[in-house]
C-alpha cells in the first residue's frame, strides 16, 4: 500500500478528491440541519447518529449554477 499523502497522488483528480469529499461532508451537514435529519457516521467503527448543529442551520443552502445555463 501507498503510504504517500493522497495531496502528493500523481493523478490530479486523486488529489481533488480529499477537498471534494470535505465539499460533500460540509453540504450534508447543511441539508441535514435545514432539514432536521440526523447524520449517520461511523467513527472507529462505531456507527453513531449526530444531530447537525445550530451553525450549520445559519449556512444558506445554495445550489452551484448548472452547466445548461437557465434550463432546470
């Protein structure tokens, strides 16, 4: 196995991916708090349900502009 960081990958989508998993992780965070939804998460492997905290409610939900342009 690769004990490399995954920032020092070769692949550059390798090394996006730790950046867009913490996008991912952020944005669930926020849907579950304006949606009142628990999160599942396992911690060393231990599976635990978190409800979101009240900061996440005050980050606005906004989805990124689509690549059509205007189109839904």
């Amino acid at each position: 196995m690769n004990k490399k960081a995954i920032q020092q990958a070769n692949n550059a989508d390798l090394r996006g991916s730790w950046q867009a998993l913490q996008r991912a992780a952020q944005r669930a965070r926020e849907v579950a708090a304006s949606t009142g939804t628990e999160l599942i998460v396992s911690r060393d492997g231990v599976i635990a349900r978190l409800k979101p905290s009240v900061s996440a409610k005050l980050t606005q939900l906004q989805e990124p502009a689509g690549p059509y342009g205007n189109e839904p």
